[in-house]
C-alpha cells in the first residue's frame, strides 16, 4: 500500500457501524484507523477518520447517514487521525455536540474549533444518547491526556481509542483472520510506539486499569487502529495489552534505514 486508503463502510451490528480507512507505515505495513457510527435514537459518531481522504469519508458517512440527524461526536482525543475531518462533519452536523474533555476542548480552540459546540464529559461520567447511556472510560494506554475510550453498555462495544490498536502486514477484516503471533507482535509494536513511557509505569496501577476494563464484560473491542475484535478475541487481546511493559520499546529508522525501507517499498 502506497497511499492511505478509504474502504466501503461495514456494519458491525443492528446499531453500529466502522468507517475504516487504512494508512501505510512505511517499512512496518499498514496501520487501521477506524471511525464509528452508533446509529440510535441520537446518533453518535465516534472520531472523524484522516484530512488525507476527506472525499472517501464523507462518502461513506453519507451512506450511513444524513449527517444533519448526528445529534453527538464523540472525539476519543485531538490527533489529526481522530480529527482529520472534523471541521467539515461539524459544518454537516449543525446539530451535533462534540464530546471531549477539558484539555480536549483546550487543543480544539487552538484549531478554530467553536467552543460552543463542545460537551465535557470525562472518564467515568455517562452520556444519556436517548435509548442508551454511553460510559466514558480511561483507556489503559493513550498518547495524548485527553483520550477518553467508550463503553456502550447496549451493543457491549469498547471504543478503545488508540489502545488495543495493532501495527499489520496488510489490511484486514476482521482482527481474527490475523495470525496469533502477527497480532501479538503487531499489538506490543504499537503500545510501546502509541505509549512510550510504558516502561516507567507503575506495573500495579497499570494492571488495575485492564482489570476495569475486564471488568466492562465487553462483547468486542473496537480499537481506532485494530479490525473488528469479537467476543472471542476480548480476553486474549487484554492479556496481550496488560503485558506491553515487558515489551522492548519501540526504535525507529535513521534516515538511511528510511530511505532503504521506501525504496524497497
Ligand atoms: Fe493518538
Ligand atoms: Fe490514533
């Protein structure tokens, strides 16, 4: 894969739905970068996919939606693979509150996002979407303060932002069609690169936080950077994420190693 790439939208139960894009990695293989679309009484999108292919996002949304009936825009956190388009589905969705923290509205107003459209809700607090209450969660590994994931107790999705997500060989449908010992490594690979300071954690409190999330009795975990993660794959995914501070930490190319990769690209 030489570009990002937009694919065709994909129902992951009677209520939800993944806008999934992929971006290449160069010399490592391609990283998933999800956006949601809980399609209830006040529909809710999670995360607005990348700037790079805003034509291929709407599109999808599109045919999800009339983005003029989102009524709430769950941000996970600031990243530009979160908030590529988050401009452009706000004009779209004149009636829709955009769900952060207040650090999360901190980094929106210095990108001309209107303030007046933001909804504090933090970890721990509910978000009443009319046929369900939505749980803000502490995701066990983050880059960036603000990051809040989601549990929606009716579907019993994790929206795990950037954790669980997995750098891959190729793109895929689903997480389970991935070899064990390819999602493992492409897991460990992307926490230590996501979450660097793993290794100065406190091994206690980290393990406390996968144990709330166990806690959750999720059905699926739907990572922004890993394909659908069913039921079957909910366990064996937080063994593999609760052992990431023994995982060695992640070192990039020089400029020579770079300019290898791309040409054998
Ligand atoms: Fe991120
Ligand atoms: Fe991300």
């Amino acid at each position: 894969m030489q570009a990002p790439e937009m694919m065709d939208a994909t129902q992951i139960d009677d209520r939800t739905f993944c806008l999934n894009s992929w971006l290449p990695v160069p010399g490592f293989g391609v990283l998933a970068v999800n956006s949601y679309l809980i399609k209830g009484e006040q529909p809710v999108l999670v995360d607005t996919g990348l700037a790079g292919l805003r034509e291929g996002f709407m599109r999808e949304l599109h045919k999800l939606i009339d983005p003029a009936n989102l009524r709430w825009i769950w941000l996970t956190h600031a990243d530009a693979d979160h908030t590529g388009n988050l401009v452009e589905v706000l004009k779209a969705a004149p009636n829709a509150r955009l769900v952060t923290t207040y650090l999360g509205m901190g980094k929106l107003g210095m990108m001309g996002v209107p303030l007046h459209r933001v909804y504090l809700v933090n970890p721990g607090q509910q978000l009443d979407v009319g046929d369900r209450y939505l749980l803000a969660v502490a995701p066990p590994t983050f880059d960036a303060p603000e990051t809040t994931a989601m549990f929606d107790p009716v579907g019993r999705n994790l929206f795990s932002a950037d954790s669980f997500g997995a750098l891959l060989p190729e793109p895929v449908k689903q997480a389970r069609d991935i070899p064990e010992d390819t999602l493992r490594q492409g897991m460990l690979a992307w926490a230590t690169v996501d979450a660097p300071w793993l290794k100065m954690v406190d091994l206690a409190g980290y393990a406390a936080g996968i144990r709330r999330l166990r806690e959750l009795d999720a059905n699926r975990i739907l990572s922004s950077h890993l394909p659908l993660a069913d039921a079957t794959l909910v366990e064996p995914l937080l063994e593999i994420l609760a052992s990431a501070p023994d995982a060695p930490p992640f070192v990039g190319p020089d400029q020579a190693a770079l300019e290898q990769m791309m040409a054998a690209a």
